[in-house]
C-alpha cells in the first residue's frame, strides 16, 4: 500500500514566470500577434482616422499632414504601427493556414513562426526605408 | 459536482466570433492589397490622386466595409484581452463599454469622413 502513502498533488511550481521561461519562437509571435493588435486599437485607429481626415480636407490639410508626418517623432510612429500591422497581418495569415490544417506539425509550425516574424522586421526595414 | 451527463454549456458567441474574426480579417487583408496595389501603380500618392480616388463610389464604398471589418475584428480581439487579463466584472464590463463607445464614435467619424459635408 506503499503507492497510496504518497501525496497525490507532486509538488509543482505555484506559478509560472512567464519571463524566466524561454519561449519558444512561436510563443514570441502569438504574443507580439495580441500587443501589436493592442497597439493599432489604442494608437493605429485614431492615427488612421486623423491621416485620411487631414489628407483628404484640402491641399492646405493635406500639406499639413505632410509636415507633421516629416518630424522624426511622427516617422518612429508611423513606423512601430507600420511594425504592428505588417506583423498582426502575417501572424494572421499563419492562424488561417493553421486553421486549414496547413503547417501543423511542430517543425513547421516553428519555421512558420520563424517565417512571419522576420519577413514581419524586413517589410518594416523597407517602410523605414521609404519613411528616411 | 459532476453529474454524469453533462452538455456543453455557453451563450456560444464564441464560433461566430472565431469566424466573425476571420471574415473581417480576409476583407481587411483584400482592402490592404488594393491600396497597396494603388499605391505602387501611381508611385506615391498625391492630393489629387488622393482626393480623385476617394471621389469614386465603389473607393468609398469599400472603404466603409474595410472600416466596419476593422471595428468588429477590433471588437472580439479587444474583447479577448479584457476576457483574459480583467478579473474583476466590473472593472471588465466598465473597460468594454468604453472600448464599444470608443469604436463607435470611430465608426461614425467614417461616415463623416466618407459621405459627411465637405
């Protein structure tokens, strides 16, 4: 009767760090997936909302908005929300392909991830090029 | 207490947003490409270019169903994040109100944008 003597309850940790854990690739991709979506909710929509609005006013608007968007600060901007929806777009590609059952298994799944979060950073560099 | 038969409850909202979300982020992606595709065809876009595409009907038209996908994928994804993150109901409820208010406000400043007095 020795097996019942034992706590049924193995001692486990209470809770788990998500920043002591390495994360797996993927992981990095489903998480950036829900911040970036976060970010074009808070930041990109307005910013959205108030580009076509000044663009599309008058000349004189649409000339303003040029000149704003030429501030640095405005181009580190425009630049993480470009990040955020190039980024958000391909790792909702890579949820509609995994929905089809396309790229299930764990390798590649993993070069996916790999896939959607480097070709993400390589759009960006090309908007930051045309942004400088 | 577990009873021995047991049916899977919920208010089931949760397929129609699963494929409510997928929906709007085909349209959205669709919407994306065209003014990418506008965009590289005239090689930047000018006021005029601008203005003149945003004269068009059908431009207006599908920039309205982009802007309504928008609204709604930001709904459910916004909605996620409270339903994992906000522990308290009140506090939960009272950010989605606000988030619900917010968008829209978003959604009637698209009208406005589209077909409002110039």
């Amino acid at each position: 009767m020795a097996a019942l003597d034992r706590p049924v309850v193995k001692p486990r940790p209470v809770y788990l760090n998500l920043l002591a854990i390495r994360q797996p690739l993927a992981a990095v991709v489903s998480i950036l997936h829900r911040a970036s979506g976060a970010l074009l909710f808070l930041v990109g929509i307005p910013a959205l909302l108030w580009s076509v609005e000044a663009s599309l006013v008058s000349p004189e608007t649409f000339g303003q908005w040029k000149a704003v968007m030429r501030h640095p600060v405005a181009k580190l901007v425009a630049l993480v929300l470009a990040w955020a929806y190039i980024h958000h777009l391909l790792a909702g590609l890579r949820h509609l392909a995994l929905d089809l059952h396309v790229g299930l298994d764990l390798p590649s799944a993993r070069r996916s991830a790999a896939f959607v979060f480097v070709l993400g950073l390589l759009l960006t560099l090309l908007v930051a090029v045309r942004l400088w | 207490m577990v009873t021995s038969v047991q049916r899977a409850g919920g208010a089931h909202y949760g397929w129609r947003d699963w494929l409510s979300q997928r929906i709007t982020a085909v349209i959205m992606l669709l919407y994306t490409l065209l003014i990418l595709g506008v965009v590289l065809w005239n090689g930047g876009l000018d006021y005029t270019t601008w203005t003149r595409l945003f004269a068009g009907g059908a431009f207006r038209l599908a920039t309205f169903l982009f802007m309504v996908a928008l609204m709604l994928h930001a709904w459910v994804g916004v909605r996620n994040i409270t339903m994992d993150y906000l522990k308290v109901a009140w506090v939960r409820l009272s950010v989605q109100v606000a988030v619900i208010c917010v968008l829209v406000v978003y959604a009637g400043w698209t009208l406005a944008l589209l077909w409002g007095a110039p």
